[in-house]
C-alpha cells in the first residue's frame, strides 16, 4: 500500500517536462548528425543512434532510482558522496584525456565523465549536512564545512582542467544562502566578479579609484552607529589588492585559450577565424533562424557543420536555425517551467534534507542552463558546459536523471513523512 501511495504521487508535470526535453533533444542532435548516407536512426555508429541507446539506459536507470527506497539516498549520502571524490580522483591515474582535458574513463567504446555524477552527489551531501539539527549556517565553523564540501569536487574538477563543471558546483553557495548562509558571501563573490572584469577593461588605478569611492559612499550612506572606518578601510585594501592582483592572475594562471575566449567575449581582440570562430558561427546560424526558423532539417549552417560540436555544447544553435525564435522560446519556457516546478515542490517538502536537495537540483540545472544559452549567443566565454537533457552524451544524459529523479522519488514519498 505504501509503494502504490509513492507511486501514485510522482509528479507527473516535471516528467512531462523531462520527457519532452528529451525527446527535443534527440530531434536536434539527429538534426546535427544526420549522415546523408544513412537514414537508419539505429545506427550505433552514428551519435543520434548512440544518444539513442543512452536514452534506453535512461529509462531503466529512472525504474531503479525510483524503485529503491527514499530513505536510501539519505541515509547513504556521505558513502555516494566520497565514491564520486574517490572517481574524481582517480582521473588523475586512469583517466582518458580529450582535447587536452583528462575527464573521462574510456569503458569499452564509451566514455564516463564523474563529474556529471558528482552534482548529484554533491547536492546530497549538502542536504545531508544542512538537515542536521545542530548545524546552523550562522556559526562560522559550520559554513567553513558547508563551503567545504562544496568545494572538494572543485579542488579535483580544476586542475583535470575543466572549469566549466567546477562553475557548476560553485553556484551551490545560493542553497547554502537559501538555508542561512549570510548574504555577504554572495555579495563578496558578486564584487569580485564585477572588479575581475572592471580590471580587465580599464587601468588599475581608475578600478581603485572607483572602488574608494563606492567604499566611501557606502560609509557615509551607513547609519552613524554602523559605521567602521577600520572596517571600511581593511574592505577598501582588499578590493585594491584584488584589483592588482588580477592582471597577474589572468596572465599566468589562465590558459591562453581561456585569455582568448575573455578577450574576445570583451572586445578586446576579433578573430573569427580562431577562438572566436564557434560562437560567431553559433551566433550566425540563430540569427538566420529569423521567427520561425529555416525547418526541422533545413538548417544551412547545422547541414553545412560550421557550428563545431554543434550536437553537444552547441546544441542549442540548432534549435535557433530551424526552429527560430518561436521554436527557441519554447525550449527556454520548457526549462523555466522545468526548474520553477522543482522549486516549488522543494518549499512543500516536509524534511529538511528534500528541500535542501530539491534547491541543489534546481541550482545545477538553472546554472547548466543559463551559461549554455548564454555562451551559445556570445554573452559567456565559451567554457564547455552542457544544456540539459539536449546535448549528446550518455553521462550528462544519465546525470541530469539521476539528479533530478532522486528529487521525483523524495518529494513522491513526502506522503509517508510526519
């Protein structure tokens, strides 16, 4: 009676969503790959033929996440969480490198990439952690060991490099804000971010001289019994010293694609022809797109292949040609009615530990999809992070269920919590 109750509450919304993301996305990867020579869409040799297959393995894999008992995930959270440290780690001695990135085992003729698994994991840790009674994010140890386990898949994700999964994991701090995380880590993480880019646009010293000002302005702004000229003065230093050091940063700890990608992203440098040459193709095959796009199969620029890797990072360049903007709409609709849902459930869980999960999910999923979009039409260096349920790959396919499905299972159980 139990199961048939769990069952019986699953939502059934969020999986159409799912499923209709899904089924898009195979569409526009057979888009992206069709072989003229070939009409077979079973063809293992060919990538929609394989995302195929990944999606046959998708839907027994939901069947076990759904059939093993919620508690399972709460209760095995920590094991789950270091068997993902332990396959990050063991890249560095087993690992397959492609394009320079060692983050990847080969099994057989398929590849498995950890961190895809890894948010998940991630997400229950934190969960686990958070749901504890005698944790309370206003202590300072407690948010040491929060930011912790946030960055420990960071620490191994860098240096493989891939610093588009590691963006991922970072954007775990708003469920850590969410649960009592005081808002000026947020704000530190958001002026570094402005400063980094202000630093590379203008002189040091204009950068320091506008940040004594808003320094100031925030000072005499303050009511008189919040003021700190010390305060404000170490604040002042720290956003000074930042400011200085970034110059170094950029030119000895980015790699010389990664300078490219900032420059070109700022202006600073055109070349359409090199580092530059995905996102223009990428920008020019949505642009021709128009309202209603060239048709399912007709794009020019996805037949022609001058979008590379359009089937995965660049998916969504697909969507834009032959679909247009209507058919782009609709894609960005279906994610933000995707994650809206899971936010929505989250705040009517009953346990703490599926909240914190569900805010987990739909921070991956809001991050993964946002930096997408917005590298595929030229707002966000191109840093390789996949659109869920869309791009090709078995591991992001299965990292996405896998994240989003233990959620479906948590919150289908909230009937047998007190």
């Amino acid at each position: 009676m139990k199961n048939q109750s769990v069952q019986k509450n699953i939502d059934w919304i969020t999986i159409l969503i799912y499923s209709a993301l899904v089924i898009l996305g195979w569409m526009n990867i057979y888009s992206a790959d069709i072989n003229p020579t070939s009409d077979y869409i079973f063809d293992a040799n060919e990538n929609y033929g394989k995302q195929l297959i990944f999606i046959a393995f998708t839907v027994i894999l939901i069947i076990v996440i759904l059939t093993i008992d919620a508690k399972f995930y709460e209760r095995f959270s920590s094991v789950i969480f270091g068997s993902s440290l332990v396959l990050l780690a063991g890249l560095f001695v087993a690992g397959k490198t492609i394009a320079g990135q060692r983050c990847w085992y080969a099994i057989g003729g398929f590849t498995l990439q950890p961190s895809e698994f890894a948010k998940a994991a991630t997400a229950l840790a934190l969960a686990k952690y958070l749901s504890d009674p005698q944790v309370n994010l206003k202590n300072f140890n407690n948010q040491l060991l929060g930011l912790l386990i946030m960055c420990l898949p960071i620490f191994l994700i860098l240096p493989q490099p891939d610093p588009g999964s590691a963006l991922i994991f970072i954007m775990f701090i708003f469920v850590l804000n969410r649960e009592g995380l005081p808002s000026w880590y947020l704000w530190t993480g958001a002026i570094a971010i402005v400063l980094f880019i202000m630093s590379l646009l203008l002189k040091p010293q204009y950068v320091i001289l506008t940040s004594l000002l808003a320094v100031a302005i925030h000072y005499f702004k303050s009511r008189k019994i919040h003021r700190n000229i010390i305060a404000s003065t170490i604040v002042f230093a720290l956003m000074a010293g930042f400011t200085l050091s970034v110059d170094y940063v950029f030119e000895n700890v980015f790699k010389q694609h990664h300078r490219d990608r900032f420059n070109i992203l700022l202006g600073k440098e055109v070349d359409m022809a090199g580092v530059g040459y995905n996102t223009n193709q990428s920008e020019i095959a949505i642009g021709s797109g128009g309202w209603l796009g060239k048709g399912y199969l007709e794009g020019t620029q996805t037949k022609g292949n001058f979008v590379p890797e359009q089937h995965t990072d660049y998916i969504f360049t697909t969507v834009g040609e032959e679909w247009g903007f209507v058919g782009s709409t609709v894609i960005i609709l279906l994610f933000v009615s995707l994650i809206l849902r899971i936010l929505y459930l989250a705040e009517n869980q009953k346990t703490k530990f599926s909240r914190v999960y569900g805010y987990g999910v739909a921070s991956v999923l809001f991050t993964h999809f946002f930096v997408n979009v917005s590298m595929v039409i030229g707002i966000f260096p191109t840093i390789g992070v996949p659109l869920p349920f869309l791009s090709y790959g078995g591991s992001s396919l299965w990292g996405f269920t896998i994240l989003l499905f233990i959620f479906l299972k948590l919150d289908a159980n909230k009937v047998n919590e007190w």
